[in-house]
C-alpha cells in the first residue's frame, strides 16, 4: 500500500521508463520503509550528494565529482589509476543507467569509495534523479 | 617483441576462436565455452578502472591474494559477486606466469622470490629492472599517475604489446 503511494507519485512526476523507472520505485519503497515521511526523490538533495566533499579514500577528501566531473555531459578519470571514463549523463551518454546490475554495484562501490559507507535508499534516489535530469 | 596468448588484437582473437573451434571437436562444448567465459567475465569486470593486466604478469599466488581482498583493492572497493570472484580467480591462477610453459610475459612472475608475495606487476624485480631508468617525475605526472597505468606509456599495452613506448611530455623511448 505504502508502496504503491510511493510508486504513484514517481510515475507520475518521473517516468523515465525501462529498467531505471523500476529500480527507482523499488528505491521509493525501501525510502519508504525506513523513514514513513519520505514523499519521494529531489534532484536538488542529489545534486548536493553528488558534489559535496567527503572523506573519500587514500587520504584524499573525495566527492562524486572527483572522477566524474561536475559536467556530467564530459568525460571523467578515475583519480588513482587515469582510466578515462565516459559521461555519466544518459542524454550525453545512452549506455548508462540501462543495465540494473551495473548501476547497483557502481553505486555501492563509489559510496563506500566516497563516503565510507553504502548509501541509503533515499541518497541513491536522489543522486539517480540528478544524474537522469543533468 | 612480447606478445602473449592473452590478446586483445584481432589476430589473437581469431586464433583463440580457432582453439576454441579446436577443443570443442575433441572434448565436446563445455569446457571451451568456460574457458571464453573467464576471458570475456575478466576483460569486462577488471578492466574498469585500468587495463585487464595480463595472466602472466604475476604468479598465481599474487592473483589469489588480490582476489581474496577485493574490498580493499589499493584503497578502492572493486568488488564483484561471489560466482564471479571465483571464476575470475581460477581464470587467473591458471594463465598465471609462474606455472610452467608460460609465454614470454612469465619473466615478470619468474622474477619473484619464492618467498615474496607481490601484490603489484611494478613491485616484481623484472618490472623494476626494466623500468629502472625511467625519472620519478615521468610516472607521477598527472597524465601517468603511476606505473599501473601501462596504457600511459605503452599504448596497445592491452593487446599485450609492450612496444613501441612513448611517455606522456616526454615523447618516443629509444634505447
């Protein structure tokens, strides 16, 4: 039920379609679970998850910027090793946010990469939005 | 000059679907189809924050000590499903530089102390050796960063050719 509150409203707010409309609404439910005030995702929260400094790793303060770049429409690098990275933005980039399983385990790895910890189901709504609307 | 059975190029490719061909006839489709699995499960899983480094270039116990600690993989958290680390650690034991009959690359794995565990091709004696002349300040700049990043200096590195060479602000290296 509380569910299904939650899924309405992404659909009709969101509806970005394919597999990441259904990742985000399993999202929207879990958000839901854990916090009963939860109302859905804001790209502005994302937006500040994806840019703000953090205790990142190797003794270096990292944010989600330090490889993608603030300009999600060009390419990254991976700080410690240079591999190029390609635009994380779907409209620059339409391989990403297609493949599910990719998404969940980039998104565990680069939060416990950045912020020492996985992230939410709320934070990674809200930084998928950001990243959808860029 | 080196050049080794792990091999991205077209040539290589074509030749590892005629061995492919060639154990499918003798031994049935099974274990051929595996062994192109660990290939296209190791270029696509360990190939995402550098180059897949060749088999070759470590001993199998270098590759089973990096597999086993993925969460904490020279800081970053590379981790990947269990079934997957599983293949992916087999796959690399067995191409690994220390078995015997191991390619030209093998010098890298051969080069270790029985009693050394290295977890990086550029801590392995062979490695040190022929990179011993090279300035610091070349491999720290930003276009390098550090010895990992083969591809930096040697460009088709990833099809297992390590010449020509040329470093970034610095240009060709002629012996």
């Amino acid at each position: 039920m509380v569910g299904g509150i939650a899924t309405t409203l992404l659909v009709a707010t969101l509806s970005f379609g394919g597999a990441i409309e259904g990742y985000l609404q399993e999202l929207a439910r879990e958000a839901k679970e854990r916090d009963p005030n939860f109302t859905g995702f804001s790209k502005e929260r994302g937006e500040r998850i994806f840019t703000s400094l953090q205790r990142g790793k190797r003794g270096k303060k990292m944010a989600c910027t330090s490889c993608h770049t603030r300009d999600l429409t060009q390419w990254g690098e991976q700080i410690f090793t240079g591999k190029k990275i390609a635009p994380l933005a779907p409209r620059a980039n339409g391989e990403r946010l297609q493949d599910i399983k990719k998404v969940k385990k980039w998104l565990r790895r680069n939060f416990k990469d950045t912020y020492g910890r996985e992230g939410t189901p709320q934070e990674k709504g809200d930084v998928l939005l950001y990243i959808l609307n860029f | 000059m080196f050049s080794s059975t792990f091999s991205t190029s077209e040539k290589g490719e074509t030749m590892f679907i005629k061995r492919v061909v060639l154990i499918a006839l003798i031994i049935g489709a099974g274990g051929a189809s595996q062994d192109h699995n660990g290939t296209s499960l190791y270029r696509t899983l360990c190939s995402e924050c550098h180059m897949a480094y060749q088999p070759q270039l470590l001993p199998a116990r270098s590759w089973e000590k990096i597999m086993g600690n993925l969460e904490d993989h020279f800081g970053v958290d590379a981790t990947v499903e269990e079934r997957e680390r599983r293949l992916l650690t087999e796959y690399l034991k067995e191409r690994s530089g220390d078995r015997r009959g191991a390619e030209e690359l093998g010098e890298f794995a051969q080069s270790v102390p029985p009693n050394e565990t290295p977890l990086r091709i550029s801590e392995t004696p062979y490695f040190k050796k022929e990179h011993r002349e090279i300035p610091k300040r070349l491999v720290k700049q930003r276009e390098v960063k550090s010895f990992a990043n083969c591809t930096a200096c040697h460009p088709r590195a990833q099809r297992g050719e390590y010449e020509p060479i040329s470093i970034p602000n610095y240009g060709p290296w002629e012996d």
